[in-house]
C-alpha cells in the first residue's frame, strides 16, 4: 500500500526535490505552498497533489489536516529568510522592525512546523515519521533565522519523546550551503559561494538531492532507531562528534 506523505514549502528549493523524490518511489505526495500560482504548475510538473496552506495561518493549517486521511510522513519544509521592511516605515522605532524580523523568523521556520504537526498529530500512523528542515545558521551566524532554527531543533527534539512510544520518529535535518534554490533571492555572490564551497570538508556546495536523499532514508525501515536527533548534512562545514 503507498504511503501518504505531506510536504509543506513543496514548491520549490529542498521541498520540492523532497516531494519529488517520494513521489518517484510512488508515494501518495501532497505539497503545500502559500501561493496558487506556485502550488498548482508545481503539483501538476511533479504529479502530487497540491493544496494552497499558509502554514503560519492557523485556519489553513486546521482547514489542510480536514482535507488528509491517515499519514506515514510528514516533511516541515516550508521556511526561509526574514521578510524585510516589515515593520521599517511608520513603526515608530527601530525595534518595531526589529520584532517584525524576528515575528517573520520564528513564524517562517519554527511556527509553521510546529502548527502543521500539530494538526495533523492524530493522524499519524505507527511506523511513521516526522522531519523537519533545519539549517547550519542555528550553529552560527545565523541571526534570527538561525535562532529560530535552533528553536526548531529543541522543538523537535522535545517532540520525539512524545511521538516515539507510538512508533513515530521525529527528526531534523541541518542543511549546510545548498546551492541552486531561491533561498537567497539572487543576493549570492560568488565570492560568497567560494567562500562557503571552501568552508566544507569535500569542497562542493550541497544539492537539494542530498538533503531530499537524507529525508528518504529517515522515513525508511532502516531509520526506525533514529529519533529525536539533528542530522547536520553540510560537506563537514560544521561537524559534531
């Protein structure tokens, strides 16, 4: 029987290559995005199904986990930089921009995993699996972005010891540098990508496919003793031991 798998910010970037890579091992594949005009060509190039969610928008997210059955995977994709100008003009002072970076921060990449799971809890089934996208910026540099990630990671970790004795693994997997996807919104340089590219152990920058790759094996019959952890996909940018 194919599983079900959710995959929110399927749209574009790692979320794609993720809803993809489901989709090729025949895996039923439901995408979310914020924006008709992305969802729906997205959904149709990848043969999924799309639905328009908002996952920082409670209302959508309850009115998403209505719309699913039962559910084996579920990919907490959606996130990125902080929306700028909110909050600049009129606010009255500089840290009424400053709560609004941090306010689109935490709602980008903490919130809308936080919601969406919730919602969608019960409808989890034993065996499997929850995985959310975190980034190398939670270990430095990271600014409210990288906090909010680091939030992510608490989070999540918090959460397996919830879901685990029901048979389900919750995990998050660090991204390092990926490179071809519109996180940076065209303000990469490539003196900053040599930069990056120099940082890792194997001198490349990393591809969507790594992290999509590392998301299939988490959801695997082989990943069933992982849970609970941060899984730090970077070419040995930043290491742990």
């Amino acid at each position: 029987m194919a599983r079900t798998v959710l995959v929110t910010g399927g749209t574009s970037g790692i979320g794609r290559a993720v809803a993809a890579l489901f989709a090729a091992d025949e895996a039923e594949v439901v995408i979310t995005g914020r924006h008709c005009d992305t969802v729906e060509p997205a959904a149709e190039e990848l043969g999924v199904r799309g639905v328009v969610c908002d996952a920082t928008d409670p209302g959508q997210v309850a009115a998403l986990a209505d719309q699913l059955g039962e559910l084996d995977v579920l990919v907490n994709a959606a996130g990125g930089l902080p929306e700028t100008g909110s909050g600049d003009a009129g606010s009255g002072s500089a840290l009424d921009g400053l709560l609004a970076q941090w306010h689109s921060s935490l709602a980008q990449n903490l919130l809308t995993a936080v919601l969406t799971t919730s919602s969608v809890r019960s409808q989890l089934v034993a065996g499997g699996s929850v995985i959310s996208i975190g980034s190398i910026g939670a270990e430095r540099r990271g600014g409210s972005y990288g906090a909010a990630k680091a939030a992510l990671a608490a989070w999540s970790a918090s959460l397996s010891g919830e879901l685990a004795p029901e048979g389900i693994t919750c995990n998050v997997i660090s991204a390092g540098y990926i490179a071809g996807t519109n996180f940076f919104h065209g303000q990469m340089s490539d003196e900053r990508h040599r930069a990056l590219v120099e940082e890792t152990h194997n001198k490349r920058a990393g591809a969507v496919d790594d992290i999509a790759q590392t998301a299939r094996f988490l959801a695997s019959p082989g990943a069933r003793h992982i849970t609970g952890q941060t899984i730090h996909v970077n070419g040995g940018a930043f290491t742990t031991r």
